[in-house]
C-alpha cells in the first residue's frame, strides 16, 4: 500500500476518483432538473384540467340543458308522466329485424 500511494499510480487513481465524484454530481444535477421540469409540466396540466372542468361543468350543466332543450322546442315531461317502457320477447325480434333492414340501405 506504502508502494502505491508514493508512485504515479496513486495520482492516476485518485484523478480517476475525482472524475468519477464529477459524473456522479453532474448525472444527480441533471436527474434534479429534470424532475423540476416534469413537476412544472404536471402543475401545468393541474391547472388546465381545472379550467376544463369547470367548462364542462358549465356546458353540461342542467341549467344549460334546460335551455338548449327549449331552444328546440322540447319540453320536460310531467312527473307523473315518465316511467318506464314495457316490452315482450317479441319486441326484440322485430326490433333486430327494423335494425337490419336499416343496415341494408348502406
């Protein structure tokens, strides 16, 4: 060891050492902006999904619809109006006939 460390090969170690201590520090540096980077980006894509969100929100919303609806001259069903549709088996197969002639005209 006493031999190693008074010759030139104990310099060429060391700078090796010393370069190798750089790389290390320069790929932490670069893996840090990086990630500084990816952070700014995903408070970026944060704040546009918020907006549209809230312009969904607004587009989608009842009021809106309601609006829409009367603007085509639908109007909202009575409550005592609305229930459900009643079908037999049959329906079905005439169903799936009517869907298959429509798919002929193309």
């Amino acid at each position: 060891m006493v031999r190693l460390t008074r010759g030139r090969a104990w310099i060429a170690v060391l700078g090796l050492l010393l370069a190798g201590i750089v790389a290390v520090n320069v790929v932490t540096l670069s893996i840090a902006a990086s990630a500084g980077h990816i952070d700014r980006n995903i408070a970026a894509l944060d704040g546009e999904n918020s907006t549209l969100r809230g312009r969904d929100a607004a587009l989608s919303g009842s009021d809106r619809v309601r609006h829409d609806a009367a603007a085509l001259g639908l109007t909202m069903g009575a409550s005592d109006q609305i229930g459900y549709v009643q079908f037999e088996p049959r329906d079905i197969a005439v169903a799936a006939q009517r869907l298959a002639a429509a798919g002929a005209g193309y």
